[in-house]
C-alpha cells in the first residue's frame, strides 16, 4: 500500500499531511507509528488527516507519533491550514480557515509568506504551586495539558530524563502531561523547552506548550505583555497574543511543506 503525504514543519514541529478528502486512507496505530518513526520511516512529531467536515471547511484529524490520536495539537493546527490552503481547499475572503478537530472548532488565517495564527480554545484546569520531587510546577489545559517549571538555565535543564518523570505522575496528573521547562528572557518574552506526551521525547516545538508559558507567566506576573515572543528548541519564534482575561487567544508562527513523497507500507 502507497501513501502519497506532504511532509510539514511548525517551527520545529514536523507532521506528515495526508489529504485524505476522498477518505480511502485507513491508518492502523502501528502503520502511523511506522511512519512517524525517525530513521527508518518518514520521522515526525505527529500525523495529520485531512478530512471532509459537514459544518467547517475541513477537520483535521491528529495523531501522536506513538500511533494514538492525540489532543489538540497547536502547530500541527497551523500546519493543517497551510496545507488546506495549498491543496485548494476554499478559504474565507481575509484568508480563514474554520476547521473541526476533537469536536472542537477552530480558526486560523494565512496572514503572510509561510505565516499562520490560529486562535485556540480558552484555557482551563489552572493549578498552581504543585511540588514534585522537590520542583516547583505550575499546569493548565491550553487543549492538551501542561506542566509548568520556571528554570535559570535552560540550555541544561534534564528535559527528557525530568519531563519523562513528571510525564508519568498519573497520581497527579491522571492522563499524564506535556512539560514545559521555562526561562523567562524579558517583560514580553521566554525561551522554552518542551517533553511530549505521545512523543515521549523532547521535541523541536510544541504550539500548546508555547501559549501555556505565556499565559502562566502572564498570570503569575512573570512578564507584563500580552504578546510574548516564544523562542523555542528550533530556534524559531512563536507569538502568542491574548486579551487580559485569556478568554480571546492566539498562536501565530511559521510553517512550511518541507518535501512531498509516498511511502510503502504492508497492510495490517
């Protein structure tokens, strides 16, 4: 079986696009995390199906590279409106796109070369001063739930081996969580770094885990602007934009198709 797939990449984040309107791709968990496996098949943060939705211009159908479907995932949702806007799916006359994904509905725009903002759900679930093993943490729910640890020097933070522990704290995180490690660079901007649920690794971005670190430091006065640059592990900039009550809220960065392809795959 040949699987035709545009390869995207969201700041760092990459996800392999299938455009799958005619609804004859049928994935098993073990064929996505084949594909998604890094070395011996295409290698990518997650997988995105683009289907047919009766209220939106498409839905957008996500999957971790382990093979699961995943929560909301913030760049792969601006990737999935780039892509839609490349394979001739209609767009609104400012360049909109409403999409379905999780039973949710989103909306994002083109509003520039390889630039997309998409606006995300309103937060949810803040918890503040948790201690783990001797760390501070912080978490909310920006449409996946994230830990929080505000860190001095994040170019050796133990990313994977902490964020694998606290990934896993099901005793207080009961379906595990992303964690963010956190270093606040200015009034208006942080650096981030970020493990994956569903990854299970550190990952180049993470979209979610971006408009968490803002809006918790905006919340706990760690920064004063309600846009803040996010610079992450790719090197790549994030903005996200809120109103003061976190009710209207933004991601907006890049994304691109990197290559274009098929892929071989037994049937199971």
């Amino acid at each position: 079986m040949k699987i035709t797939f545009s390869k995207l990449s969201g700041a760092g984040n990459d996800f392999i696009v299938i455009d799958n309107r005619e609804g004859s791709v049928h994935l098993s968990t073990s064929q996505i995390r084949e594909m998604c496996t890094r070395r011996t098949g295409i290698g990518a943060d997650g997988l995105i199906l683009i289907e047919p939705s009766a209220e939106c211009a498409f839905s957008m159908k996500y999957y971790n590279a382990d093979g699961f479907p995943g929560s909301m995932c913030g760049n792969g949702g601006r990737c999935a409106a780039y892509f839609a806007s490349t394979i001739g799916i209609a767009s609104s006359p400012d360049n909109g796109y409403t999409f379905e994904a999780n039973s949710n509905h989103y909306s994002a725009w083109i509003i520039g070369d390889q630039t997309v903002k998409l606006q995300m759900l309103e937060p949810k679930e803040f918890r503040n001063d948790i201690t783990i093993d001797g760390m501070v943490c912080h978490s909310l729910n920006t449409g996946s739930p994230h830990a929080i640890i505000y860190i001095h020097d994040l170019a050796n933070a133990k990313v994977a081996e902490t964020g694998k522990t606290i990934r896993h704290r099901t005793d207080i995180f009961p379906e595990g969580t992303n964690v963010n490690f956190i270093e606040i660079t200015s009034p208006e901007s942080l650096s981030i770094r970020t493990f994956e649920r569903g990854v299970e690794d550190e990952t180049l971005a993470c979209g979610t885990g971006a408009v968490a670190a803002a809006l918790m430091s905006y919340r706990l006065a760690k920064i004063s602007s309600t846009t803040v640059r996010v610079t992450v592990k790719s090197g790549d900039t994030l903005q996200v934009q809120f109103s003061d009550n976190m009710k209207e809220l933004f991601l907006i960065g890049p994304a691109k198709i990197i290559y274009e392809g098929t892929m071989s795959l037994d049937r199971n």
